[in-house]
C-alpha cells in the first residue's frame, strides 16, 4: 500500500526511525537505525496496522543504516523458503493502493491525462494553474495529478508547492480570459507519492512562452497527494477555483505538468510568481496554438468527517438543531431539498448509506435523549 496515511499504530524500537518508500518498481516499508546507536540486542516484533487487505511478500535485513533493501543484504525471506510463512518465510503486508478505475471526485469530472499531449514546463518560480467547479461541498483531503521530466530523464523532486486560488471570471478580467484571483491556501511540499506509467505513444515538452520539443518521452508519473487532515481545504459545491502546482527540483532539471484529454470552462495558465501579484497568460497546445490547453489533475475527498450527524455542512462540523432541521426538510417537506453531504445524514450507519426515519431518531437521540453519538462515516 503506498499511501503512507494507511499506517497506523508503527512499532518501532527506541531510536530507530521508520519510512515508506519506492526503491525501483517495489514499495518498501522500512525501520532503520541511521547512528547504529540502538542496536537489538534480541528478538523483536516489528509491526505496524493497515486496514486494507493483505497478502504474502518479502522481507530484508541489511547493514545499509539507511533503509535501502539493496545494499548491505544480510538476510531475506529467499534463504528460509522451507519455513512457514509468518515464521521467517513470507510476512504479511497491505495490497497495493491502485487508481481506480472510476474516481470518486470532488470536481466538474476527472481532467485525465493525454498520452499524446505535452509536458508543460513547472518548475519554481514557474507555476500553471487550471480551474474547476467543486461538485460536492466538502473538503479537498487528496489531489492527483500526472507529469513527467524532459527526455525522459527522471530528476530529483524535493516538493510541490500546490495552491487553491478563487476565480476572476473572463468577463471581469482585464485580460479577456479567466484567471486565478485570490490565494485562499497553499501546501508547501506536502507528502506525496508517485507511480511511474508508460505511454504507448511519444510525448511532447512545452515552454509556455517560449517553444517546445515534439517526440521526447514515453514515461510520465501519477503523483497522489494524501493531505493530513490538519490541511484539508473547505470547497462549496458550484464553486469555481484554481488549482496551482509548481514543482521544486534538484540542480535545474526539467517537470513538467502533463495536458489533458478532457476540457472544461476556460484555458489553463502560467505564471512566473516569486511573491508579487502574478501575471497570468492562457495557454493553447502546440504547433498550431488553437486548441485550449488543460491539464491532468483529480480532486477527491469524501465530503463526511469523522462522525455523522453534520448534515448543514457546517464547516466547523457542529452537529446542532440545524443539522435536525435540514434532515426534517429533506425527509418530510417539499421540494425535498437533499443534504449538502448525503453520508453525513446517515447517521444510524446504515450499510447501504439509506437515509430515513431511522437517521432522524438517532440524532433527536443524541441531541435530546440518550446522547449516544451518531456513528461513524462509511
């Protein structure tokens, strides 16, 4: 499972560190001892919580320090194949986590990638910036998004700064075109992991700007952004935003944001921005520079927190006489008006996510009557 929020409870012993990481094509989760300073002197369990499902996969030992499963091997799963697994053979870890096949967005739809699109050039203090409608009020917990390195010469990425700006609307903008307005929030290299794909055609390069190179590359990466909670950001459904990525890189090497299959609403933009109000330009693809340029990226997030019972939306998650209210209006009076976020008015947890008169009596019950909580979202 690469994403690293799934790990809970991590049994470590004193002094040691741990760390989820891709080394090659295989996914590792490693404890280490970087100082060599507390050294097991015994047997000892190393164990961490995943709910997803698991399977049978390898283990190692190594003198590295530093957490590489190849340097140093001492010792692997390959040298005791004729004992059990679970006792020094094969140990348990976590499936996978895999891009699904539909996703469970928070936007207009998903701006999926063009395998024979463009790479466009993010590298700070370059930043692009396209918009989308929040379909779901909500929180914005996870961002996806695809790019790659020119030539296919896979760089060194330190982070993202990724931002959430409001939206100037094309006929309010002195430019003509649509653009980002105000900054409302910005993530200064979020934990991020990434999953290398290969194109079945060759991609192209673009210097908005400047020029570009056609036929460069195959490969380009997925890059998941899973935000801890403390950072998640609050989206009203029909809500036009921006989101801006640019990319921080080792010794000038070349990322660029991947274009779009998919396009709504207006143009894509870039800027230069080091900290005075950007100037932004609307982009179209290359050679011929009439068709609009979008870019590759999927906002999602369950809109339900923690608890049930927040069926107004409230952005401060307070479960009152309103959230009674908004359920009575949509189970009882016309039109019917349906909660901002369906799965927080499930509050007796039902299974199947029915909402009825069962919910409204678990929550006259917590609010008035026994005070038992509602429960917990799907």
């Amino acid at each position: 499972d690469s994403l690293i929020t799934n790990y809970s409870n991590v049994v470590a012993p004193v002094g040691w560190t741990y760390l989820l990481q891709k080394v090659g094509n295989d996914w590792w989760f490693c404890w280490c001892n970087p100082t060599g300073g507390n050294p097991i002197t015994s047997t000892y369990r190393f164990q961490f919580d995943n709910s997803n499902p698991s399977v049978w996969s390898d283990w190692r030992t190594t003198t590295d320090g530093l957490c590489n499963p190849y340097t140093g091997i001492a010792d692997s799963a390959e040298n005791h194949s004729t004992e059990a697994d679970g006792y020094g053979y094969r140990v348990h870890v976590p499936r996978l986590w895999e891009e699904p096949e539909v996703w469970d967005h928070k936007m207009h739809f998903p701006q999926l990638p063009d395998e024979a699109g463009w790479d466009v050039y993010a590298v700070y203090p370059m930043f692009l910036a396209d918009d989308f409608m929040c379909s779901e009020n909500g929180y914005i917990k996870d961002i996806h998004f695809w790019g790659s390195w020119l030539e296919g010469n896979q760089g060194v990425l330190y982070g993202f700064l990724i931002g959430i700006w409001s939206d100037i609307p094309a006929e309010q903008s002195h430019t003509g075109y649509s653009m980002p307005g105000e900054l409302l929030y910005m993530w200064d290299s979020p934990p991020f992991m990434w999953e290398p794909i290969q194109s079945p055609t060759r991609e192209g390069f673009f210097w908005p700007g400047e020029g570009y190179i056609d036929d460069d590359h195959n490969e380009y990466f997925r890059y998941d952004v899973f935000l801890d909670s403390a950072q998640w950001f609050h989206q009203d459904s029909g809500t036009i935003y921006w989101l801006s990525i640019s990319a921080g890189v080792v010794d000038y090497e070349s990322w660029g944001w991947k274009s779009s299959q998919d396009h709504w609403n207006d143009d894509a933009v870039w800027a230069w921005w080091t900290g005075l109000d950007p100037l932004w330009y609307d982009m179209y693809e290359p050679p011929d520079y009439t068709q609009s340029l979008d870019l590759a990226f999927v906002i999602t997030g369950d809109c339900c927190i923690g608890l049930t019972g927040n069926v107004d939306d409230d952005p401060e998650h307070l479960i009152d006489i309103a959230d009674l209210t908004a359920l009575i209006s949509y189970l009882f009076i016309p039109p019917f008006t349906p909660p901002a976020c369906m799965p927080e008015a499930n509050v007796d947890g039902d299974p199947d996510g029915i909402v009825d008169i069962g919910d409204l009596t678990a929550l006259i019950d917590y609010l008035f009557i026994t005070f038992t909580p509602p429960a917990p979202c799907l």
